[in-house]
C-alpha cells in the first residue's frame, strides 16, 4: 500500500467517525494520528484502514476501542512539580480574592492532574468555594477519574511528585489500598463536574477562574490549537489564568494578545482585559 492511498484511508475513517458517532479528530496533528492508527490497525489484525472503517460504521463496539489508541492518557499526579507550586505559591494567592471559583481541566484523561488540583486546593483551604470541571472525550477516561483508583506502583512517584510541588500534607492522607490498588477519597470528587467535553466541536459552557489544559494541545494542528485557545479565552474572565503543557504556548495564536505571562517558565498566563 503506497502512503497516498494509506493516508486517503485515513482520512475517509476520520469522516467516518465523525459523521457516525460525532468524535472530529481532523483538527489533530495528522502524523500523530497516523502513527496510533497504524497501531490499533496493527493489533486489531486489519488488513487495511479501509476495512477498520467498514467495521466502524456497523459495530458500535469499535468506537471505544478506537477511541483508546487516538486519545493519549499519559499522566500523572503533580507531573512537572514546579508547575504546582507555581500555581499554590502565585496564582492561589489571586484566586483566594473571590467568594467562589470555578476550575476547568480540559483533557482530563483518567483525573490524574483534576486529582492534584483538588488536593492542592484542600491544602490551601479552597476546596469548599471552588467547583472542578473535569472535561475529556473519552468516555472509559472519564469512567476511570471517576473512580480514582491508580496501580500501586505508580504512587511513589506521585508521592514525590506531591513533595516536590510544596505538598502541606502526606499524599497517603487522600488515599488507601482498595481493589488492587490505590483508591483516592470519595470526598476529593464532591465538588467535581465530570463531562464529556471536544476542544474540537463544542462551545464554552461556563466562566472559569482557572483552566489547567496541559499536554493537550501539542497533538493538535495550528487551526485547532487556535480553535481551543479562543474556547479558553472566552470561558476566562479579566484576570482569569490559563495553565499549559511545557512544551505549549499561546505565541502562534490568533488570540495571543489576550494574554500575558503570568509565570513564564511555567506556561501559567494570566487573561488581559476584553
């Protein structure tokens, strides 16, 4: 199979799955998407993406397979440390000026980074006015940060991580051993809006104090990083902060001058007047 005809498949299963279950992928780097395709066409043993997309249309079963290959869930808590302590150390102080608060996580994956923010909030005595959105496309993630419960391997580095952000407390204080695993308190998700959420189709549904989206964006092309940053911007008040990935930035947007750098060396921006 020649790489024009592979990627004019690739293409047609995109329409496809848009058109058929209303997941739009098109906005998405397409070397990325190529690349997890191959995988899940490699380990599915289909012979052709042709075929995984006649399978697609006629079998509902397929979508969260598929889904599981296109939408990255690697995390984990309090990943990049110092971007947590910037946040407790720089932004809380600003956010502890208003009577509530809402905090949106776009791209939550299974609640790794929602799950830090809670804590991190508890900690600093915010948790009770603030109201947490946790938004992904995948639903089996969303499932899975409903649950809260992470193999027990991964805890120490979670634990470390806890430490290294400016932690006030033991992170084994949020957690105990359950089903093979560590099962994180009830009490962290009762202020916790879980919600099937696409940068890519979907409007901006509230006004937000605090969006944290990080690790998202670098798999989306310009026009759709574009597209979430407006989303971002309108969903933020005067004042309101933006958090993103290490390796993101708002400086080839179209909505960059609505921003300024609030902690550079930590991608936290901060909303400029409308």
């Amino acid at each position: 199979m020649t790489n024009e005809i592979e990627d004019i498949e690739i293409r047609l299963l995109l329409e496809a799955l848009r058109h058929r279950y209303h997941y739009d992928f098109r906005g998405y780097a397409f070397a990325s998407i190529k690349r997890r395709l191959r995988q899940a066409r490699e380990q599915m043993a289909f012979s052709t993406f042709s075929a995984m997309q006649e399978r697609l249309l006629h079998d509902e079963s397929m979508l969260p397979r598929l889904l599981g290959y296109l939408t990255v869930q690697v995390s984990e808590m309090f990943r990049d440390p110092s971007y947590f302590r910037a946040l407790r150390e720089k932004v809380v102080p600003h956010l502890r000026t208003y009577p509530s608060l809402k905090i949106w996580v776009a791209g939550c994956s299974a609640g790794e980074e929602l799950y830090s923010l809670v804590i991190l909030f508890r900690e600093e005595g915010l948790e009770e006015r603030s109201l947490f959105y946790a938004t992904d496309i995948n639903q089996a993630a969303l499932e899975a940060a409903s649950k809260g419960i992470y193999p027990l391997d991964r805890i120490s580095k979670f634990t470390e991580n806890h430490r290294l952000s400016g932690g006030k407390s033991s992170l084994s204080d949020y957690y105990s051993s359950a089903y093979g695993g560590a099962a994180f308190d009830k009490s962290l998700r009762d202020r916790v809006v879980f919600s099937d959420h696409s940068l890519a189709t979907d409007a901006v549904f509230a006004e937000m104090q605090l969006i944290s989206c990080r690790n998202v964006l670098i798999y989306f092309n310009r026009d759709l990083q574009d597209r979430s940053i407006g989303l971002f911007r309108d969903s933020l008040p005067r004042n309101g902060f933006l958090g993103l990935g290490s390796k993101e930035n708002l400086r080839f947007t179209s909505h960059a001058a609505a921003f300024s750098e609030f902690v550079r060396e930590e991608k936290i921006y901060q909303r400029r007047d409308a």
